[in-house]
C-alpha cells in the first residue's frame, strides 16, 4: 500500500524526465521494429523489458477495445500519457515488493525474526518506497541484484555448481538492468573463499556467466561498442564533476544527513545494523559488507549525488538492520510488539518453505 498509494504521481505530466526518456525510448524502438537501443547510457534490458510490456499492454487493450490499432495505441501516449507510465511503474512496484520478500528470506539467515524485521525494514524505506513507483531501472536492477545475493548465499552454504551459475547469471541480469550492481562479483568471490571445500573451476563458470548473460540481453553493447564507451565516459565525468538539477553537498557526509533525513528511525536501525555486522563478522557478515562497503567507497565522494545510487545496497541495509533490532529485542527479553505478532508467524512459514539451507543461521 505504501507504494501503490502514490503510483499515479504527477500524472499525466512527466515529473521525472528520465522517466520519459526511458518511455519514449522504448516505444520509438517499437515502433521502428528495432532492438537497437535510442540511449546508451544505460544497458538496453531495461527499454526491451519496457518494450514487451507495452506489447502485451496493446494486446490485452486491443482484444478489450480499447486501443483499435498500433497508431491509435502510439497516438494515445500523445493524449494521455498515463497508461504508459503505469504500466512502467506497476512493473517497478511489482518488483519492488518481490525484493521485500526476497530480503525476508535472506534476513531468515540470521534467525526468522531477523527475517521479519528485515523485510519490514525494507517495506518501510523511504528511498525504496520512492524508486519502487518510477518507471526506471533501478527497481528491475535492486531486484535482480537481491535475487542474486540469495544464490550467493545459497553457493556458500551448497557449494553446488548449479548455485554458482544461477549467481553469475542473476548478477548479469542485473547488471544489464543498470551498471550499479557490477561489485556483485565481489561478494560471489567472498562466499566462494570462505568455503571449506571451494572448488575453483565453479568459481571461475559463474564469473564467466556475469558477461556472458549480459551481452546476451544487451546484444548493441558489442555491435556499437563505441557508442556505449562514449556514454560511458561521459557519465564517468559527470558523476565526479557534478551537473544541473542534481544535489551538490559535502562528499561522504551528505549521504549519512540524507539516510538520517529521510529514512528517519529505519535510517538508524539501518546503521546501527552495519555497526553490529561490523562487530560480530560472521561469514555472511563478511558476503554482505563486501558488496555495500565497496559501493559505498565508490559513491560517498562523488560530487554528483543523489540518493538513487545507494538504491541497490538498500536491502543489503535492511538485512543488517533487522538482525541488529532482532538481537536488541531478544536481548530485552520482549515479543518486539504487535508487528512481530501479526506478520512473525506467516513470514516464518514464508522462511521455512523457502529456506535456503545455509548452516550458518546465526544472529
């Protein structure tokens, strides 16, 4: 509901630009019946997901009346932009609420009740809440990337092989939603090395899965290679020097007033979480700190600054955090109140059935 709420935003008007870009993107290359990408700023997944989800958009519509042609369909976004940006956003919430449950199992890992709090963390996020209902890529990317931290989990627990190509596959997707989630292949190293019995060939087969799906699912990104390294350093540039319409703050400090700001006790819970993992550094302390620390490292002294960028580490925040507020809980000998109650029990069973196997639950 936090999310829906909000859905239809500043609609009909385009609030976001970057929203149109990716919309207008998407249906110019439907309508030139064309995979070739209209930006390259971003990997192409995004605008081909967007593309089939106006396809089937004009099929339901066409077969309910609504839209009596392609042209009729093109023209509608002229008249009223609504419907395009809907389906963008409800695909983004979707997701979003897919990556809460994906969380609660991770979370599981450190006991149920560290699940339950940390999926309700993340459900009541500020910034995911605000990324959750934009018709970007960064839901589709945080998704993917949470989707895949299970894998990681799953590998270092497992040690099968099948978890190890699932994890470089799932990290690919990602990356071919958006760049940000490239420090993934770090935390797929650290499960691998804190393995007792690793096997170095798995290893090397799911690193060699990361670019393999991604120039699959983004096939212009080697047909012109030259447009994307252009962007490439364009957008380098610009994240380090700063542009119009984006904050301007003090570098490192900026992020921690807007975590505080914005997220408010979620915010505290949230670092209070990184100050517990960094005390206790169990193995999977150590997965998960290796993904968020780096990306912290990378986006902390940019001068281009935006709290989207930290968007992808969020759930990794939420894990840390609703362990950290299961053990204060525990250790004040409490039930945690009425939440626990209403959700604990369904979100244990949710673990049970999903349970990923790790033998090192640990709070």
């Amino acid at each position: 509901m936090l999310r829906v709420a909000y859905i239809d935003y500043g609609l009909p008007y385009a609030y976001w630009h970057d929203e149109a870009i990716m919309i207008e993107g998407a249906l110019k290359m439907a309508a030139e019946k064309t995979l070739r990408p209209t930006m390259t700023e971003y990997p192409a997944l995004y605008l081909y997901t967007l593309m089939g989800a106006y396809g089937l958009t004009f099929a339901v519509g066409s077969v309910l009346g609504f839209f009596p042609s392609v042209a009729a369909f093109g023209a509608q976004y002229y008249l009223d932009s609504s419907v395009f940006f809907l389906v963008a956003r409800t695909l983004s919430t979707i997701l979003a609420v897919l990556s809460v449950l994906c969380v609660t199992l991770l979370g599981c890992n450190f006991g149920k009740m560290a699940g339950v709090w940390a999926g309700f963390l993340l459900a009541c996020s500020a910034i995911h809440i605000d990324q959750s209902i934009l018709a970007l890529p960064n839901m589709p990317m945080t998704a993917a990337g949470v989707l895949a931290l299970i894998f990681i989990f799953r590998l270092h627990a497992s040690g099968r092989l099948s978890d190890y190509l699932l994890a470089g596959a799932v990290i690919g997707i990602s990356i071919a939603f958006k760049y940000n989630t490239a420090l993934l292949v770090i935390p797929l190293m650290v499960a691998h090395w804190t393995r007792s019995d690793r096997r170095l060939q798995s290893l090397v087969l799911a690193v060699f899965m990361i670019p393999a799906v991604f120039l699959i699912l983004n096939p212009y990104w080697v047909l012109e290679h030259d447009r994307y390294l252009a962007d490439s350093a364009f957008n380098s540039s610009h994240m380090r020097v700063g542009h119009i319409g984006h904050h301007h703050g003090p570098p490192y400090i900026w992020y921690v007033g807007q975590l505080l700001s914005r997220e408010g006790l979620v915010g505290v819970l949230f670092l209070g979480g990184v100050v517990v993992s960094l005390i206790r550094r169990t193995q999977l302390d150590y997965i998960l700190l290796s993904y968020m620390l780096p990306t912290l490292a990378l986006i902390l002294p940019l001068q281009n600054q935006g709290v989207d960028y930290t968007v992808g580490i969020v759930p990794v925040l939420s894990i840390l955090g609703g362990r950290s507020f299961a053990l204060l809980v525990n250790s004040g000998g409490g039930g945690g109140g009425a939440i626990p109650k209403i959700i604990g029990r369904p979100a244990a069973i949710y673990c049970d059935f999903c349970d990923s196997g790790s033998p090192n639950k640990t709070a």
